[in-house]
C-alpha cells in the first residue's frame, strides 16, 4: 500500500506514519528528515538545502524530487510505504503521477494553527536517532534522553515560534492545495487530529482500512 500524509507542520505527520509503519510493516519516508541528516553530514543535497530549511521555507522541488525517487527505489519499499512531508507542492505530486507510481490512500491530518505552536515549541527530537517527544504529551522517561538510543532530545532549530510562523504560511500557500489535487482523484480522507496521538491513531488506521 502506498500511502501520503498531509498536514500542517506539527499536524503529527511523522507521529502518525510510526504506528502505521509498525502496524503494516512498510517504511516511514519522510523527506524532512532524510534531508536533516543531509545537513548534519554535510552532503551536497544537505548545503542546497540548510538555509531553505532554517528560513520555513521549501527546499526546491528539483532537489527533493530527486531524493524522494532514490529513496522508493530501494528494497524495503517494494511492499508500499507512508510518505511524511512529500508531495508538498502542486509540481512535487505532479513529479509523482509521471513516475507512474500508484497512491492508494491521502490521509490529511487536519490540525488548527493555534493549536501547531504549542506542539512544535514542545516537541523535542533525539540528534542521534530522529525519535520524536513532546515534553508534555510524550516525554522521554528521562528527561533531554531518548528512550531508544540514549541520544540528546533536542529542541529543531525550525521550531523557533517565527519560523514556525513562516513554516505554516509556506504551508497554506503552497501545500494544503493538494487536498483538493487528491480530492478530485477520489484519494483523498481528512482526520482530525486535535484529539490524543492514540485516538487520531484509530482514525487514521479507519481511513486506511488498516
Ligand atoms: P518536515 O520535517 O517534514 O517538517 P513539517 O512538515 O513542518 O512537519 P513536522 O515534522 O514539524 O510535523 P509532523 O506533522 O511530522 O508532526 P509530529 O508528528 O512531529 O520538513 C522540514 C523542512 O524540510 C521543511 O520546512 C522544508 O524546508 C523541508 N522539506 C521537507 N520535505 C520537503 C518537500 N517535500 N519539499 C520541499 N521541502 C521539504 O508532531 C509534532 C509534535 O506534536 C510532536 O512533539 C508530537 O509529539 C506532538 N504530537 C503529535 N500528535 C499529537 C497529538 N495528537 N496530541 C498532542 N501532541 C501531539
Ligand atoms: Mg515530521
């Protein structure tokens, strides 16, 4: 099964793809994250990428593009996969459609924007791993610790409240036009997510049938 979220930044994308990647057993692909660890080892891809990044602002499509297509050209996602953050733009989807590539599902979590900063100022991410915490909704059992690998849980430079401003202006410009794109392909479920991660869980693993 190849499925998309969409949602605000903080609407609980990366949340969400876990438990269903623990439940079908196909791989999380979240472009933000693989373009994070471009930028920690200093790669070509990761130099275009840092000042979009810190500014909330997308990375080009020609440079995600091409990383999303090495990415599903890889073992693991034979079986499906959950993209997390991608497409994020009209021609990103579009990029999609002409690889030939089949979406099953587009699952938007829809999350009101008062309710973003208070989630992403909270959120804390381990440096090492990626594992994702909130200091009040899902602390790690020690605290600044990841419970998985024992890496800093660290504030992401992009969760400073102007760029999260910023990142949910790209957000409504130039992403949430894709629910239509889908809607009109008959793909397209809408979820709220203001409820507790567990809850939006069982809506989201509904829409799927999963
Ligand atoms: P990316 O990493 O994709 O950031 P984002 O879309 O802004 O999304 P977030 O990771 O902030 O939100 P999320 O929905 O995953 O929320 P989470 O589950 O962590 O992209 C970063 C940057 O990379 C972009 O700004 C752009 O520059 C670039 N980029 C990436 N992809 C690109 C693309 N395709 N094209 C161009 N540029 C691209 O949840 C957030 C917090 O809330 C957590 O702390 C969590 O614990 C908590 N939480 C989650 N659910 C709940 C709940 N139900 N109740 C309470 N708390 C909750
Ligand atoms: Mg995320």
């Amino acid at each position: 099964m190849n499925l998309i979220l969409l949602g605000a930044p903080g609407a609980g994308k990366g949340t969400q793809a876990e438990v269903i990647s623990e439940k079908l057993g196909i791989p999380q692909i979240s472009t933000g994250n693989i373009l994070r660890e471009a930028v920690k080892n200093g790669t070509e891809c990761g130099l275009k990428a840092k000042s979009f990044m810190e500014s909330g602002a997308l990375v080009p499509d020609e440079v995600v593009i091409g990383i999303l297509k090495d990415r599903i050209a890889e073992d693991d996602c034979k079986n499906g996969y959950i993209l997390d953050g991608f497409p994020r733009t009209v021609p990103q989807a579009e990029a999609l459609e002409n690889m030939g590539i089949n979406i099953d599902k587009v699952v938007s979590i829809d999350v009101p924007d008062e309710v973003i900063q208070g989630r992403l100022s909270g959120r804390r991410v381990c440096e090492k791993c990626g594992a994702s915490y909130h200091i009040q909704f899902n602390p790690p059992k020690k605290e600044g610790i990841c419970d998985k690998c024992g890496g800093n849980a660290v504030q992401r430079k992009d969760d400073a409240p102007e760029t999260v401003i910023e990142r949910l202006r790209t957000y409504h410009e130039q992403t949430a036009p894709l629910a239509d794109f889908y809607d009109k392909r008959g793909k397209l479920v809408r979820v709220e997510g203001q409820e507790e991660v567990k809850d939006t869980s069982k809506k989201v693993l509904a829409a799927i049938n999963a």
